[in-house]
C-alpha cells in the first residue's frame, strides 16, 4: 500500500515540509478510510464513542486544550504566549470565560459563531454539532494573525466551578465536550491555582473524561510566585495528592510550577526555579509541530484498538440474544453480566483489560439499543484491521521517520516563544559554564588565589602537579569518579596527564560549577581556556 506513499516522499523531499506532511496526512486517512472506517460503521462505533473522523482531522494543526477551574489564569495563560489580545477574550478574578473559544490563525482578526463553525469543511469541528444548540451558542472560534498561531491552535474552555448548579444549568453534557476534544488535540494542559488546589466534582469528572490521553496530560501549576519556598513545597505535594486521587495512572504527572503572565513576580525566591520550567513547558509546546504526525498516527491506532474491541463487544451481545421469545429478559441479563463478559473476550482473544471502554458508561448506553438488529462478526472487517496494526503502521511510521529527517525541524516560533530564544535573557546565559563568555577577563581569575593556595600544598614539581596529588584534593568534592573523571580530562589542557596552576584553577572551577547545579560542557568553551594554553588555539578570521 505505501510504495506509492515512498515514490511520493522521495520526490517531494526537495518540494519542502508542507509536501512531507500531506504525504503521510493522506497515508493516514487512506488507512482510516480503508480499514477502520468499515468496521466503526458495521457495529455502530459512531454512536457509542465517538464521530467518524473527517478529512479536516488529519490536516489540521495542532492543538493545545486548557482546562482548570475558574481563575486559575488559562486565557491569561493564552494571553502570555500569544503577546497578544484575541476577541472574545475576557479576563478577571470572577468566573469570566463562559465559552469554549478556538484561537486559530487567520490573516484577519475575527470571530465565528458556533453555528457557523460547525459547517465549516476547514476546520475540525464539524461534529461538534451533535452537542446542539445549547453548546453552540457557547462556542467560537477566534482568529488573528499572530506567529504562534501559524504553527499551533488554542482551545481555552469556561472556567469549572464547585457545585451542582453549573453542571446542570450549562445545557449540554460538558464532560464528553472534553472528551471529544480529548482525543483530537495534541496536549492537554491543566492549570490549577496556587490558591485553589481543591478539585471541585465536575473538575473531576472532567478529568475522568481524559481517560485513554494520559500521554497527553501536562499540568501547570500557576500564580506560584505568591507563595514562599515552603508554602510551595506544601502546595506541590497537596496538589499531588489531590491528582492522585482522580487520575489513575502509576506515573506521576510532568507539573510545571511558575507564574505565566507577564507581570513582575511577587515571590523572586524561586526565579530560577520558574525560568527552567517555563522553557521546560516552552519545549514541550514548541515540539508539538514536529511531534504532530506521530501523535495522529497513535491516535488511529488506539482508535482501531477500540474498534475492534466495539466489534467483539456488539457481535458477542448479538450472537446471546435468542431468536424469539425473551428478548427483553436476556438483554437486560447480558448488559448486567457486563463485565463477565469483558473478561471472557479478554481470555478469548488476548486483549489487554486496558482497550476496553469503562462498564458503567456502556451499559447505560446498550439500555437504549435493541441487540438483535446488532451485526454479527465479520472476521473479515477484523482482518483487515489486524493487518494494519501489524504491516501498514510500521510503513507509515518508517516514512514518518524518513521525512523527519529530510525536512527541517518544526518549532512554535513567535510571541513568549522568541523572547528568551537569544540574548542575555536566554535560560542559563551567564550561569554555570556560559558565566564569563562575554568578559574580556578569564572567569576563574577572581577565585584563582584561593585556587593557588591549594595548588602549591599539594607539592608541584617544575610547576605542575601530578594526577595522584590532584584527585587527593578533587575527591573532596565527594562527586563521584565519572564526573571527576570528565572535569579531568576538560581541564588537562595539553592532555600531559598533569595539572598545572591555571589547569589546577579550572578544574576546582568546574568542580564548583557542577556542585552548584549546572552540568558540565561536552567541550571546554573557548572562554574557559587558561590565559597562557589560548595560544594553541586556531585564531579566528
């Protein structure tokens, strides 16, 4: 199936990446179309889980979805990236988001009603009209022409409160609007308050809704600038306790911990702390372009996962119904013996417990069906199936790989994006090994007559010591040897297993570099170089 796929890739390598992606969009679609398509329509996926995927699917960019209770700063948070105002936004101490809203590009700025954006054929939402018009009046799509936005879409979604009111009075099922946001978008990022660490019942419900996108799971913990070093530690601890609880998964989350706006920090203590992980989180959303392909292609193949499930599910409940009397009796008798069944399928075809949709929920959905007009098995469809997970995937994922390294690397780019990328605001700039690049002074000078003091007790010889009497003073650092070992040889300039005062300096530098936090270069920085080895150093034009 994907020879043609390859002929198409190897000729459109030098047409760009645009080309490369179509390429593996239509191996994607292809495969859906052929595959799994047939086998969602013969047992009824569609109804039960979710809409059938349309060609806007596969080409879209990616997106991010935010959600959080009120307050917790997500358009604030969209605001941050962007630098930048979009309509519809609205931001307050108050509950002030009550809409769904998509910030995609667009050469114009405006906005489109749900209505409108749901007969759209360019855009992903098309099927978002089953939730009615309850849901629509609360949706738009936002447009602006904004550089972050050429590579990325946002969803911000309305704040959550705590209490039973807002999950009756909102008109349309807020959990499975999440859940079909879920399983089209890229990251899911939740952001909670440094304040407001309860998680309220439809925070999560909401965040049962994600079941199956855990790999999609980020969490921001924001506003942490209006805590101190200890009041954050307490608070990261009960944040993760409180997730623990609603999130089933034996690995812990990734939290990013800062305070994502662009106003000066309350709380300076943990400066550091909150630059490293908001270029953490900045590399997390900037890799989402190049990651887009491969996250598609694992969406498709947990959705055929389930298909085929749904497919065993359906046509064991049609093969137990009897032909003619007692129909009611035995459907109500089958749906609950439910999860009796799950298992048996489980031993009769080696499926993993794990691809099967939650009990609860499909047994209130098979209330509402008549079993007997359910399909029997086709193997066939099944076959099919089986033959993509096994042959067909891994062409695909080889011609994604080819393309990945045929095109250039695809990063966000624009907005909070480009501002610590250069310059003395980028992350680490003049800290650990980049200290003194700038500095027309050799870095180490100002500690070197501590460093010399050292030097001549431990008996130099025609000005050098020897490697025995370096690592008796370098083993008081207490790193262990392979670190030691690696300072050895960056600061052994002339490689003559010797060390001389300047050589001796360096190495208790790197030795306080590496104690204070910052790793080690793979090659000693030009800057880095004794004062009197710089002359074997080749000058520069």
């Amino acid at each position: 199936m994907f020879s043609w796929l390859g002929r198409q890739a190897g000729g459109r390598e030098r047409a760009g990446g645009a080309d490369a992606v179509q390429t593996v969009t239509g191996g994607l679609r292809s495969l859906y179309l052929r595959k799994v398509l047939p086998l969602e329509e013969a047992y009824r996926f569609h109804e039960f889980h979710s809409p059938a995927l349309e060609d806007a699917d596969f080409e879209n960019k990616p997106m991010i979805l935010l959600v959080g209770q009120y307050s917790t700063g997500k358009t604030t948070f969209i605001r941050y990236l962007l630098e930048q105002d979009f309509p519809g936004m609205r931001i307050g101490p108050e509950p002030t988001t009550d809409s769904f809203i998509a910030v995609m590009y667009g050469e114009n700025e405006g906005s489109t009603p749900g209505n409108a954006l749901v007969v759209d054929p360019k855009k992903p939402f098309r099927k978002l009209s089953r939730f009615g018009n309850a849901f629509l009046n609360r949706f738009m799509c936002s447009q602006l022409p904004n550089q972050v936005l050429k590579s990325i879409s946002i969803i911000d979604s309305p704040g959550i409160l705590s209490g039973e009111k807002q999950r009756i009075s909102r008109g349309y099922d807020f959990c499975q609007v999440l859940q079909w946001f879920a399983e089209r978008v890229d990251r899911i990022i939740l952001l909670f308050d440094a304040h407001k660490l309860d998680i309220s019942d439809e925070f999560s419900e909401a965040i049962k809704a994600f079941r199956g996108q855990d790999d999609k799971i980020r969490v921001v913990l924001n506003k942490a600038d209006q805590v101190d070093t200890q009041q954050l530690m307490r608070v990261y601890g009960a944040l993760m306790w409180s997730l623990g609880k609603v999130i089933n998964t034996p690995e812990v989350l990734r939290v990013y911990i800062g305070s994502f706006w662009a106003q000066p920090l309350q709380n300076t203590d943990n400066r550091r702390l909150f630059e490293a992980e908001a270029q953490d989180l900045f590399r997390d959303i900037q890799s989402l372009p190049q990651k887009a392909a491969v996250r598609k292609l694992n969406d498709l193949i947990k959705r055929a996962r389930l298909a085929k499930v749904h497919a065993y599910i359906i046509s064991y409940l049609k093969k137990e119904m009897p032909s003619v009397f007692g129909k009611e009796n035995k459907k109500r008798e089958l749906i609950s013996r439910l999860p009796e069944i799950y298992i048996q399928l489980q031993r009769e075809y080696q499926i993993s417990a794990g691809d099967f949709p939650e009990v609860k929920a499909m047994q209130e959905q098979l209330e509402n069906y008549d079993f007997t007009k359910f399909h029997s098995l086709k193997p066939k469809l099944i076959e099919a199936v089986d033959n993509m997970l096994s042959n067909k995937i891994s062409s695909l994922m080889n011609l994604i790989s080819q393309e990945e390294m045929s095109t250039p690397t695809q990063l966000v780019q624009g907005g909070a994006f480009d501002g610590t990328t250069e310059g003395p605001f980028n992350q680490g700039y003049g800290e650990g090994a980049k200290e003194g690049a700038d500095e027309e002074e050799w870095v180490v000078a100002k500690d070197k007559p501590i460093y010399d003091e050292l030097f001549y007790t431990l008996s130099p010889i025609n000005g050098k010591i020897s490697g025995v009497n370096a690592k008796k003073e370098m083993v008081t650092s207490k790193l262990p040897n392979s670190v030691l070992g690696k300072i050895w040889k960056l600061a052994d300039c002339d490689c003559d297993g010797m060390l001389d005062e300047e050589e001796f300096a360096l190495a208790k530098h790197l030795i306080k570099i590496k104690l204070d936090g910052y790793e080690l270069p793979s090659s000693l920085p030009p800057h880095l170089v004794p004062p009197s080895h710089r002359k074997s150093l080749p000058k520069a034009d």
